[in-house]
C-alpha cells in the first residue's frame, strides 16, 4: 500500500466515503432512460432513430416514483 493510501485509510475517519447519488430510471412507456430526472440519449448508431430517449435527451422527466 502506497504511504499516501496508508495516511488516507488511518485518517481521522478511515471508514468515511461519500459516493455522489446517482438516480437511473427507466420510463417503461416512453422506453427511454432517466439520469438524475433527464432524459438520456439512446445512444442508437443511427442518428434519425426517432426514439423518445433522442427526441427528448436532456430534457427533464416527470418524477415517476
């Protein structure tokens, strides 16, 4: 272990890791993606695939919970 893994993992708070909060849905009737409420790309090769996910990337989603 590195010197400066060592001094991290006896710091003052060694079990401490805050992990950003990432929310993923799925939008079962719209067949699209949702990362922290916005719809993503649907990363389909072919540009003019007309799905929802690219038709309305970035936008923001209802909150389906």
């Amino acid at each position: 272990m590195s010197t400066q893994m060592q001094e991290w993992a006896t710091g003052p708070h060694p079990q401490l890791y805050i992990a950003p909060k990432v929310d993923v849905q799925f939008d079962y009737d719209n067949q699209a993606w949702i990362v922290n409420g916005r719809y993503q790309d649907c990363a389909h090769p072919n540009q003019d695939c007309g799905c929802y996910g690219r038709t309305h990337k970035g936008n923001r989603a209802p909150n389906i919970h």
